[in-house]
C-alpha cells in the first residue's frame, strides 16, 4: 500500500509500507507491489529464529513487512528478474536488515545452489496471477512476467515451495479466488491442515483474492476462515484492513 512517492535514481519511486516502517523503491513501469504482498506478509505466523524463504520475492515488500513485524526471523526471497533482485537488494539495505534478510536472483525450476530442499520453516509465495495464453498480456515484458505465468506454472510453484519446506513446515500463498482449486489440487497428499483466507473486497462481494495456508506433510482437513472484508462502503479500508496495511497487524488465520 504505497503511501509516499518521490524520483529516485534509475527512473524509480520510493514508496512507504506499514504507515512509513517500511521503505520500498520500485520501478515506476513495470511490476510495482500493491496490497497484495503486504497482506501475504501478515498472514505468515512466523517467530523468531524462523527461517522463511519468499518465492518471487519482486523488489522485496513482503519480506521487508514481515521482517518488520518479526524482529529475529531470518528471510531469503528467490527472484527471477535482475532488475527487481537488484531493487530488492537495495531496499533490504535501506532498511537496515542486511544480517537477516537476502535475496538471490534464480530460476524456482532452476534452484541456485544457496536454497536446499527442506531447509525452510516457512515458504510465502505471490506467485503470477494470469494463465500464459488467457487474454491480452501487459504490453511491459517486467509486468507480463511478474503477473503470467511463464515456464513455471502454478502447480510448479507450489512443488518448489513444498519441496522447500522442512517437514510440517507451513507454506502461505496468495492467489486469485478463481484459482483455488488449482492450488488445493496442487497441494492434495502432499500438505493438509489447510485454511482458506477470503479477501472479501467489500461485505457482501466475492472475494477476488484469497491466502491459502498448509502444512507439509499433515492430513487435517480443509478450513474456511471468515476472511478479512477490505474495503467500507465509500472506498475506504475497514479498521481491520488499516490495522494490517498500515499498523503492521498479523492476520489471524
């Protein structure tokens, strides 16, 4: 939830996080962090001493908020583009979190070596929303990466993130409603325990977005929360959705 905007260097905008705990630098073309990030961020119950690994990590919002929220975590982000690894990079550093919070710039089909299977506690992932081949693409070639499907498709991404996890590791991802079933598919016989976070985009819409929540290697069944409504009546967000974008709340999955 970008609050504050100014020119910085290379043609890019520095933005605002958590009511100002967080700065972010992003491009002003190309792929540039909304809510979304910020809400996947909320959503990971992560503690101190958690290692949590952020798969396409983009110019690094949600690391950065759940490194502000948690103190003592320790978080690496995964990014395909150079561009935005670099951004990453150097936000991670104007925030003062360089002695716990990385990134690496690969391929989730083509690991680096810095990422070993297992060796994660928690996994959080914003993966591209659009199906490669469904409808126009964004005429940016950042933007049609970051937000269609390439090489690696959904259910890529969810075998990336749990081959990740360390047994009954949690892994929280954000998606479009519509692709809920893709990603229940996805985790079927390999993660249970799974509760299903409506966004509702006002009271009495349907939900647009939801974050999925599992744990590898459990068979409990399927939850479905009441979800967090994002927006009052004339536009506005709703105390609880200000209490997370801007206060730094934890959503209470």
């Amino acid at each position: 939830m970008p609050e504050t905007r100014s020119s910085v260097e290379r043609g890019g905008s520095a933005d605002a996080l958590l009511g100002g705990r967080v700065t972010l630098s992003q491009p002003v073309g190309g792929y540039r962090a909304a809510i979304d990030p910020v809400l996947l961020a909320a959503a990971v119950a992560a503690r101190d001493e958690d290692r949590i690994l952020d798969v396409g990590a983009g110019s690094g919002a949600a690391m950065l908020c759940l490194a502000c929220r948690v103190p003592n975590c320790r978080i690496v982000g995964l990014e395909l583009q150079t561009e935005l690894a670099e951004l990453a990079d150097r936000n991670i550093g104007a925030n003062g979190v360089t002695d716990r919070v990385q990134v690496v710039r690969g391929d989730l089909l083509r690991p680096p070596p810095q990422l070993v299977a297992g060796s994660f506690d928690r996994v959080m992932a914003n993966p591209p929303y659009g199906v490669a081949g469904d409808g126009t693409p964004p005429p940016d070639a950042g933007l049609t990466r970051a937000h269609v499907e390439g090489e690696a498709g959904l259910a890529d991404w969810i075998a990336f993130c749990l081959a990740m996890l360390r047994p009954k590791g949690h892994l929280v991802m954000i998606h479009r409603a519509e692709r809920l079933g893709d990603i229940l598919a996805g985790l079927r016989g390999r993660a249970g325990e799974a509760v299903v976070f409506p966004l509702w985009p006002r009271a009495g819409e349907p939900a647009k977005r939801v974050i999925v929540r599992a744990r590898k290697g459990t068979r409990t069944p399927l939850r479905i929360s009441s979800g967090l409504v994002l927006h009052d009546p004339d536009g506005s967000y709703t105390r609880a959705a200000d209490a997370v974008l801007r206060d730094g709340a934890a959503l209470m999955l």
